[in-house]
C-alpha cells in the first residue's frame, strides 16, 4: 500500500533531520527506537491490508 510505505519514509526523513540537529545519545536512540517500531508496526499493517485484499 503505497500511503503506509509513503509514513515509512516520511518519518525516516525526519529522524535523519533530527539526527542531523545532533540530539543528545540517549534522544537519539530513544527516538530510533520508536521510528523503527513504528517502521515495524507500518509494514505489518501493510501485509494485512496486502492479505485481505487477495483474499
């Protein structure tokens, strides 16, 4: 579904953005971490839109 694959990239954009402000180590990994999860949570929901729409 490209909409979801569309939020994937938007939100690794902006994660790259604000690494690019030079966030303190901690900030940065705790917004990584919650970037990737959503990355994660995104694609899931992707493969079941895929799913139920072949079946």
């Amino acid at each position: 579904m490209p909409e979801i694959l569309a939020i994937i990239t938007a939100a690794n954009e902006a994660y790259r953005a604000f690494v690019a402000t030079s966030p303190d180590r901690e900030i940065k990994v705790a917004v990584g971490n919650a970037v990737r999860f959503l990355a994660a949570d995104l694609t899931s929901a992707a493969e079941l839109v895929a799913t139920t729409r072949e079946g």
